[in-house]
C-alpha cells in the first residue's frame, strides 16, 4: 500500500534540496505537486485541501535546523500532519469489560469479513491469549456459515453453529450464552454482507446490535475501492454506531485512499489492515507508523514485532549456536530463513517496512518478489541432501540436473549460490562480538546497484 504515493512524494521532496529557508516561492510548486500525488492516490478532495492548507500554514516561513534541508524539514512537517489526519495514535480494541467481549463484525459483500473475523480471532489468540468463540448470523447464504466454521477449525478457536433457519437476533444470543458458559474470553460475530440503503437489511442489523449490546463494533471495507470506502463507512456510521474501521486487501492496494480519508470523513479510527490472504496477515493500525511508511522512512518496530510474533525461536536458537560453534551455514539453512521470510509476509512484505526503499532503482524493486523465493526453494529442494550441507561439491553436471528438477535453468542455479555466499557473509559476520549491530548498519549497502540478486 502507497507504493505510488510514497514514491511520488520521495520525488517531490527531493527537489527542495539545497536551499536554506522554506518561502512561499519554493513552496508553492511542492505543495501542488503533493496535492497532485494525494488526489491520485485517490483521497478525498476535502481531505486533500485541509491536509494541504495545514501544511502550508506551518511551513511557510519555516528556518530550516542546522543539519537539516529543507526538504527533511518539509518531510517532518508532512509526517505530523499524516500522522493527524489518520488519527495521532493507534486505537487499540476496547476489551475491558466482563467476559465476554462482544465484538459484532458489518460490511459490505465481498469486502472480506468473513476472513477477517478469522484473522482477528487468530490475532487475539495468539497476541493477547484470549479464548475465542465466532459465529455467523448470515442466514442468506449457509456457504459463509460453512466458510467460518472452517477457519475456525485451522486457527483453533471455537465455534457456535448456527442455520438458516435461525434469525440473526437468536444466533447471537444464543451464542452469547454459550460463550459465557464456556467462560469464553471474546465472541465474535459475522453478520451478512449489506448495503446501507437497504432498509431491511440495516434494520436487521440495529435489531442485532440493540440485543447483544456490542463492546466493539467494526466495519469491514474494502481498501480497494479508496475514498469510497470512506464514504461507504460514513454511511454506515449513520446507522450503526461503529467504534472503528479495518481495511482488507491493503496489499492489493497501492494508492491508500481509504487509509488517509476515512478518519477524516468517518471520525472513526482504523484499527486494524488486512495484509495478505493467509489467516495471519492482519496488523493493527498505527497512524505514525504507516506515516513513516508513505514517506519512506520504513517502519523498523512493526518489523520487528512480527518477527517476534512468526519466527521459530528453537530453529533460531539452533541456527545461532551452530554459527556460534564455527560450524559452516549450509543451504538447508538458507531454505529455513526463506520459509521464515514467508512467514513474515515475504520479500516486499519486509521491504516496505525498510527506510529508503522508495528510492531504490525500479529493476532492483522489480526483482524483490515472492516468486522468486519459490523459485529459489525448488532449486534447493532439486538438491541431494549432501549438496546441500556441501555446496562446494555443486559443479557443472550437477547444475544441469538441479535445474532440470527445479523447473529452472543453469544461470538461476548460479544466482542461487552467488546468493548464498553473500549469506554465508553475512552469517559469520553475526557470529562475531556486536556482529548483527554490525550487519544491520552495512544492510543498505546489500542491495545490488541496478537490481542484481538480492542477498535473501
């Protein structure tokens, strides 16, 4: 998400450099090409003038610190007002209240709340130890009463059936008792997918909520479908008293509209992105982090925060005592850390979180990919198992049979040892004393010029 956005305005910061003193001269052409980046970004238009009219009353007339250009003195000031516009901090769920909470889950169709009830109860599971019960009050279509009870089963919480001959009303009451029987932490509740101007629909949802009396109340939207989102969510919020947002499919979405406009239009926070399909792609909203992002200063505490929530600690543990040991870091190894970068939503799912990646050359962007992990895990695996503890013995005959395996060619198999040397580098230099501090002040400098392999 902001891919666009964030490179945009990389371009147009960049051209304030070498001045002394921000004026209404060399400001005036900033300010309309950030307004011009924002609107094709596809943020609201009222939201767009306010957030440049802030701007521009605090920059005008701004002296510059000792150090710093103009354009990081902008950028400082951009930064506040993003972080504003989309809330200041992150609002986290309200679950301060006798168990159960209650939260009840409202979107349009296909803007993936089913899912998303999954990931939010995998989140609470796993983040904050709560027990978890869901159930779906869509009685419309007993496919999406199937869909919940299966995720339900993968991520390991429970699970009150419900039918289609029930109405939503006595689903969540019932379900309610059950949670609290069960002594059951959180219950969380699906409803069908609706449109506001539908007024059955909306009336059967003010019915719902009038009886269980929700802590939490969200809606689920589409981060695609960009400022209208927002409006979508306003509508809504004139119905149903939401409490706040969360924006599915933030992946896919490479202008984030919806992000920058909704607080504003809705006057309700987001609380959590949906970041990938798997059941774990969900991460709370947190305006100053995301800001960072757009202007692409990388946002180093949720990547960290990730890696502490998906990395396997034992194989991390083992890998390090085994490098510790002087032990050679071999490809079975270099397989493990892929799969661990998977886990914590592959290559550009960490690279958007790095500083500095808006300015890296397109063909280098172009290669940071998923694909080519597959890639390089299916060479691996084409290789015997000695080969891969000893990559040395990897000669010519024995590269024409690990690409014919793999599907690839000679030249791939090549980048991948080219790749694992660099790795091996790298590993030695995290065996020795304040070796990572090392490491990670050298990262930048990893990156290939021109876009050659990168060094994962």
């Amino acid at each position: 998400m902001f891919a666009n956005l964030s490179e945009r305005l990389a371009r147009v910061l960049k051209n304030l450099s070498g001045t002394g003193r921000l004026t209404e001269d060399n400001i005036k052409d900033t300010l309309r090409d950030i307004r011009m980046a924002l609107l094709e970004a596809d943020v609201a238009l009222p939201v767009v003038k306010e957030f440049i009219q802030h701007i521009q009353t605090k920059a005008i007339g701004v002296q510059v610190m000792e150090s710093l250009t103009p354009g990081q003195a902008l950028i400082k000031l951009v930064h506040h007002e993003l972080v504003v516009l989309m809330g200041e901090f992150s609002n986290q769920l309200a679950l301060q209240t006798q168990p159960p909470a209650i939260i009840l889950m409202a979107g349009l169709q296909g803007s993936g709340k089913t899912t998303t009830v999954a990931k939010l109860a995998n989140w609470l599971k796993k983040t904050h130890k709560k027990s978890v019960m869901v159930t779906s009050t869509d009685v419309y279509r007993p496919a999406a009463i199937q869909q919940l009870e299966t995720l339900a089963k993968q991520i390991g919480v429970d699970f009150f059936p419900s039918t289609t001959a029930q109405t939503p009303v006595n689903i969540a009451e019932a379900a309610l008792k059950a949670a609290k029987s069960h002594l059951i932490d959180v219950l969380i509740i699906d409803t069908a997918g609706r449109l506001h101007i539908d007024h059955e629909m909306m009336t059967e949802i003010k019915a719902l909520h009038t009886a269980i009396s929700p802590i939490e109340t969200l809606f689920v939207v589409d981060s695609m479908t960009g400022q209208d989102a927002a409006n979508t969510a306003q509508a809504f919020n004139t119905i149903l008293p939401l409490t706040g947002v969360i924006l599915t499919k933030t992946d896919g979405d490479a202008r984030g509209g919806a992000a920058l406009s909704i607080r504003q239009i809705t006057g309700k926070p987001i609380k959590f992105l949906g970041v990938g399909e798997k059941l774990d792609a969900l991460e709370p909203f947190y305006p100053d982090r995301v800001a960072s992002r757009i202007l692409g200063m990388g946002d180093i505490l949720s990547l960290v925060e990730e890696a502490e929530r998906t990395l396997d600690k034992d194989k991390a543990e083992k890998l390090a005592k085994k490098i510790k040991k002087g032990k050679s870091f071999d490809l079975e190894d270099f397989r493990d850390q892929l799969r661990q970068i998977s886990k914590m939503g592959g290559v550009m799912g960490i690279m958007s979180k790095l500083p500095g990646m808006s300015q890296l050359p397109q063909a280098a962007k172009d290669k940071m990919n998923d694909g080519m992990l597959v890639e390089i895990e299916a060479i691996i695996n084409s290789m015997t198992r000695k080969e891969r503890r000893f990559p040395a013995l990897i000669t010519g005959s024995r590269k024409r049979r690990i690409a014919m395996g793999s599907g690839t060619d000679i030249p791939a198999v090549n980048r991948l040892l080219k790749q694992f040397t660099l790795m091996q580098k790298m590993m030695k230099k995290v065996s020795q004393k304040g070796g990572l501090l090392k490491l990670m002040r050298g990262f930048p400098g990893q990156f290939p010029r021109g876009g050659g392999p990168i060094p994962f």
